[in-house]
C-alpha cells in the first residue's frame, strides 16, 4: 500500500547546514564576550573615580571595542552603569543570601552572616558603590535599579530572623529587627571608609544576638 502524504517525507524541505547550529553558538558567545569586557572596562572608570569621564566612547576605548558595538549592546551609559549593578550581585548579595538560606539554626545562620560581614570589603566594590550612588542621585533610572539592590539586600536580614521567629512560634518583628541590622552594616561601611579601624565582627555580633535576646 503507497505511504499517505502525511507520512511521506517533503523532499522539497531544505536541511539546515551542518554545523549552523555550532555557528550561532559561536556567534552568542563572541557577543557574550564582548559585553563582558564592556562591563569589565564601564567598572575600571567608575572604580577609578572618573564619573566626568564616564561614557560610551571612553568605555568602548578601554576595552578594544568599537563605539558602534557598544551602543549595539547597551543604548547609552545608563545601560551600562544597570549592567555593572547586574554585574556586582554575586559579590555582595548572592553569598549573603547563601549564607541565610544555608540549614542550620538562627545562631548558625546568624555567625554565618557575620562571619561574611567581617571580611574587608575590596577597595574596588568600595569606589564602585560610591561610583553608583553619586549616578543614582542624577539619574531615575539608576536610582530605581539600585533602591531594587539594596531592597533585596535588607530582605537578608529579615529573612535571617523570620528563622528566629519560627524558632520561637512568632512574636518576633522579623522585618523591623532585619532593618535594624542592616542599617548598623551601612553605618559600619561608612565608618570604614573613612579610615576608622573598627571591627565589625565584635560589633554585629553584639547587635545580633542583643535584638534577638531582646525580642
């Protein structure tokens, strides 16, 4: 019996050409690559301090780009300074998320945090956090972005004592004592970068476990 035309096969479609697959693979990743040294070159000038030198063109010299490419990746300076805040999360929230999120008692979780606070922050995270908030205090969208940042940031805190108020079956404020800890970090932040040679550990610690013996 002959095959129906369902079931026959369409000697009219053309096969894809071999290795085209292979081709736009290597395409996306040259692309990847491109974008990476254009965020790696947009964080040089903002950790450098050089705000007034900030652009487009000076971002596409510094990383052996063409200006055109790198408008064809990112529209404007804006793009770039939203991709370099992008670009920082693993170094500042992603691990403070892990270490909350990680099993273990509210103690545990807590030394945990602190543990990761002591560490010195680098020196180019440092400039390039500066860097962010002088452009969050003249452009919407960047302030936006960053606001969205250090919102989820806070939220470490408070998840870290939603653990202790589950220990405890409520009557914790989890939000408020989060909050609370989150500002002591800024604060300590801002005192070291000024030179002052303080030891957040000790001091976190304290705080930690005061509020949640208090609560």
């Amino acid at each position: 019996m002959a095959a129906s035309a369902k079931d026959s096969p369409d000697l009219s479609a053309h096969p894809a050409p071999a290795g085209a697959g292979a081709g736009r693979g290597r395409v996306s990743a040259k692309g990847e690559q491109t974008r990476a040294r254009l965020i790696a070159a947009a964080r040089t000038l903002l950790a450098g301090g050089m705000s007034e030198r900030f652009t487009t063109r000076n971002v596409a010299a510094l990383s052996g780009v063409s200006h055109g490419m790198c408008h064809y990746h990112f529209q404007d300076r804006t793009d770039l300074v939203l991709a370099v805040v992008a670009d920082m999360r693993p170094e500042w929230i992603l691990p403070l998320e892990e270490a909350v999120a990680a099993p273990g008692s509210f103690a545990e979780r807590a030394e945990r945090v602190v543990g990761l606070l002591s560490r010195p922050e680098g020196a180019e995270l440092s400039h390039l956090h500066s860097a962010l908030h002088w452009h969050a205090l003249n452009d919407s969208r960047v302030r936006s972005c960053l606001e969205a940042e250090y919102r989820r940031w806070r939220g470490c805190f408070t998840a870290l004592f939603e653990v202790l108020a589950e220990e405890r079956g409520g009557g914790v404020d989890a939000r408020l004592l989060g909050e609370a800890v989150a500002a002591a970090v800024d604060g300590l932040a801002a005192v070291e970068s000024l030179g002052a040679e303080v030891d957040p550990g000790p001091v976190l610690r304290t705080l930690v476990r005061t509020l949640a013996a208090g609560s």
